[in-house]
C-alpha cells in the first residue's frame, strides 16, 4: 500500500503534467483543464490498482480498461470535415499520451514520466517551430 504523502505527490505530478501538456492545446477545445483531468483521473485509477493488488487483485486490470476508456473518448474528439478530411487527431492522439503518462505517475515510473511529458511537449510544439521558420503551412 502507498503512503499517503507519496499517493499526493503523484497527484500533484500528475496535474502539474496534464496541465502542461494542455498548455500546449490551449488554442484547442481540450485545453489546460481537461488534459489536467485526463492525467490525475488515470493517476486516481493506477493509485487504486496498485493499493488493491495487496488484497490480490490483478493490477493491470484497472489499467486495460483506462486504455480503452481514453481510446474511446480520444475517438469522441475525431471529426470528419468533408471527405476524407478528418481533425482532432493529434488531439485525440495527445489525450491518449496525457492518460499514458498519468498511468505511468500512478505506478512511480518517473523516468519514463520525465522522457514521455518532454518528448510530447516537444512533438506538440514543433508545429510552431516549423511554422515560425517557414516549413510547415497553417
């Protein structure tokens, strides 16, 4: 079982780096809040699975389903405008990667967590790199 203080930390871990990830979306509908909300509810979910595996439940069971529970709302934020021209995917795309890294706050993965909330925040704003020098169109 987890100590309180190290159950609030990743709480906190969590929101700090859902709400960075959504600092990258802020222009998006899913902005700052949302992405927060994503990372701590997946956080919440592996904290208890982790706390209930001493009473012999499987761990990863709670965790299949947060990947299946955001693939489906990822889907939920994917429009067709037109044919054959759908949008939301990287939104879609990032909120799957923000639920990825809560799991891995939730399970105390931490160098994974620093690698994986570094190398998205660079992917998100590489857009803006690329259209500031010239090399990708808005």
């Amino acid at each position: 079982m987890l100590a309180d203080s190290e159950i609030m930390i990743r709480f906190f871990v969590s929101t700090l780096a859902g709400l960075m990830i959504g600092y990258a979306r802020r222009h998006k509908p899913a902005g700052m809040r949302t992405f927060a909300l994503f990372s701590l509810g997946c956080t919440i979910f592996t904290v208890v699975s982790i706390n209930t595996m001493m009473a012999g439940v499987d761990p990863t069971r709670i965790i299949a389903q947060i990947v299946t529970g955001i693939g489906f709302l990822g889907l939920g934020v994917i429009w067709k405008q037109g044919v054959g021209k759908p949008t939301g995917l990287t939104t879609a795309a990032s909120i799957w990667v923000t639920a990825a890294i809560g799991i891995l706050i939730g399970m105390g993965m931490w160098t994974e967590v620093v690698a994986g909330t570094v190398l998205t925040l660079i992917i998100l704003f590489s857009k803006r790199v690329l259209l500031l020098v010239g090399l990708e169109k808005e």
